[in-house]
C-alpha cells in the first residue's frame, strides 16, 4: 500500500511541476496550455494515474482491514 502511495504522490508531484513549467513557460517546445502537445498528455496522464493509484490504495487498505 505504501508503494502505491507514493508512486501517487509521484504522479501528483509531476501534475504540480508541469503546472509550474507552464506559467514559467519552460521547455516552450512542449506546447504547454495547448490541447494537443505533449505537455498536456504528461500532465492529463499523470494526474489520472494519481487518481487511479490513490483508489487502489483505498480499495487495498479496505480489504487489509477485514
């Protein structure tokens, strides 16, 4: 449980950091804001597999419980 936790974390960590590289306008060939670039992906990508991970970690910290 603690893996997907933090691999969670991970996830959340690039979404916060993609958001900081956009309104730094870093790395201008990866098309921040726009809705096709790659750093949309990353950042769409990153925070699925956030949400994904923290509700495996639920469904594993409830049947741990039993």
């Amino acid at each position: 449980m603690r893996f997907l936790l933090l691999t969670a974390c991970g996830c959340l960590f690039v979404v916060v950091l993609t958001h900081l590289a956009e309104w730094l306008r870093l790395f201008p060939e990866m098309g921040w804001g726009l809705p096709d670039s790659p750093g949309h992906y990353l950042d769409l990508v990153s925070a699925v597999s956030a949400i994904a991970l923290l509700v495996s970690a639920g469904v594993v910290r409830l049947l741990r419980s039993d």
